[in-house]
C-alpha cells in the first residue's frame, strides 16, 4: 500500500503531524535517520516522502543524519520518487551562505555577512565591521543555537579566545551586521505547498532561541505571548511574499518558514530560511488556522493525486 513517509531525526517534533495524518486516515510511516541503512540496489516503495530533515541535528547527538538523509534523497531522486523538500532543500538546510545567496538573487535583503573559517579569519572579519555590533551564528545550526551578538570586536575576540569556545559543527561562521529591530520582534512566514500560508510574530526580546515547537516551550515563560499570529502579509508586503514563494520554488522546497526582520529605518532583512518547519499552537490556536491541520492535508492530497486521477489542491511541482 502506497503512503507518506516522514523523513527525520526528531519524533518529538513529528508528533503533531502524526496525529493530523491519523485524523485524515492517511497512512504513513517514519524513516528515524538516526541510523540504519540504504538498499541503493533495491527500488524504493511508491508513495509521498516528506524531508523534514534538521540542521540542528547535531545537538541532539546525530551529527551524520543530514548526510544519511542525503544519500536517502539521492536513492529516491534516481527512481523519480515524489519528495516535499529535495535533496535541494536539504542542501539549503545547512547551508545559511546559500540561503543568504538565493534570497539577495531574488532581491530580498539580507544583513551584511562574511562567512570564515577558522578562528583567525573570524576576527580578521570582525575587523571590517568596524567597532558595530555584530552577530556570529554557524552556517550549519538550528533553533538559534550558536548564535552570539557581540557589541564589538573585542568581546568577540575574548569569547573566540576562551577555553570553552567550541568551533560550529561544519566548521564554518558567519560574521554578520546586527539589525536592530526597536520592537524586539522578527516576522516568520510560513508556507505550505510552495504557498504563503500565515505570518507570525515572534518576540525576541529574551534571544536568539526562536525554535515555535510546542517541545521547546519552557513552563513558566514570560506573561505575554512570544508568538502571535498577523492578519494577512503582516508587514512583509505582498512583493516580498511572492519574491519568496519564487524562491522556494525554485529551490525544491515545499515546506518552510522564512524570518525576518525591519532595522529602525524601516528595512526589512531575511535571514533564515526554516525547511525544518514548526508551529506554535497556542498562537494558532488563538487565530484558528493550523499548520500540521494544513500539512497533513497538502500531503494526503498529494498521496490521492498520485494514485488516482484526483488532482491536489497544492501541487507538488
């Protein structure tokens, strides 16, 4: 029997979309790549396989799944298997300098950045920043983790320098301008089948650490909501969200969020590119649309379409 499968490394994050497929009576099955194998002379199962494969893998203790994901996406792609989120996608996933790439490519700003290897050219960087504030995040990194603002060069060089400092996970850094945004806040924009499906709030007053998966939320957080859905585009403008959804589109995603942020002079910078997407349902829950309700639903119809004549409301291509 035909079905989804889900492609991970994380089932705490899967289960909200278990529970939509289940609801839907869509049959599925996860592939954990934590560790296993790969019958590259065998043909893979028919059916709809939805990557969902995280870059912050590597702080959960499964530093190669990205790679075994790779090698699962190269052994579908060769038998023209449906896949939400190629192996182009994933290569996006770990890959922040490529993302900031494909958005400048489609006019869409991103913050000033120069990408180093090795703690010499971390600094070497910092220097052409002046004495600004300045941000280091990994290329390779997830859920905010990693990521440091400095108020200039010399405490960076003193956090380079420390007995604790641990290099990122692929080795590479990224030097990069700090945006100040006056509110506190950065706009996600989510999309589903290739298409804009909501903008969201998030507070960031309290850091870096944005991941809106209901896992991650800690009991006790402050009073006021760090995610809050907006009516419509928010203030990303209906320009930027079709920039974005060409973006996508052209680059094998099908799932993800985009962040991003206004300076104070009004200017507005993506600067992540989420093919590892999740929702908060508290904020959904309060605005009444759902992005797992919304999942499930775009890949059981993907699933239908396949094999019947039915053609999906969201297609894959």
């Amino acid at each position: 029997m035909s079905k989804v499968y889900i492609i991970h490394e994380n089932g705490e994050w899967v289960a909200p979309l278990r529970e939509r497929l289940k609801a839907l009576h869509t049959p599925f099955e996860e592939w954990n790549l934590v560790h296993g194998t790969v019958p590259i002379d065998d043909v893979p199962p028919e059916g709809i396989f939805y990557n969902r494969m995280s870059a912050s893998s590597y702080t959960r203790n499964h530093r190669f799944s990205p790679e075994y994901a790779a090698v699962v996406m190269s052994w579908l792609e060769a038998h023209n298997r449906t896949i939400v989120n190629d192996s182009r996608a994933l290569a996006l996933e770990i890959n922040k300098a490529a993302q900031y790439q494909i958005l400048r490519a489609a006019g869409i700003k991103t913050p000033r950045t120069v990408i180093a290897v090795g703690n010499d050219a971390i600094l070497e960087a910092a220097d052409t920043f002046g004495e600004e504030p300045l941000i280091l995040k990994p290329n390779r990194g997830g859920k905010g983790d990693g990521v440091q603002l400095f108020e200039n060069v010399g405490q960076l060089k003193q956090y380079i320098n420390a007995p604790g400092y641990e290099p990122p996970v692929d080795g590479i850094s990224m030097v990069q301008e700090y945006i100040y945004a006056p509110d506190r806040s950065i706009t996600r924009a989510e999309f589903i089948g290739g298409r804009f499906f909501y903008a969201v709030r998030v507070d960031t007053s309290d850091g870096f650490e944005l991941c809106p998966a209901d896992v991650c939320q800690m009991p006790g957080e402050a009073s006021e909501p760090m995610f809050r859905l907006l009516e419509g585009y928010g203030e990303l403008g209906e320009h930027v969200i079709r920039a974005a959804e060409q973006v996508l589109a052209d680059n094998g995603v099908k799932v993800a969020g985009i962040e991003f942020i206004h300076d104070d002079e009004g200017d507005l910078y993506a600067y992540d590119i989420n093919t590892n997407t999740n929702y908060n349902s508290d904020a959904e829950a309060v605005a009444g649309k759902f992005g797992m309700e919304r999942l499930a639903g775009y890949l059981t119809e993907l699933l239908d379409a396949q094999f019947s004549s039915a053609e999906p409301l969201l297609k894959a291509s």
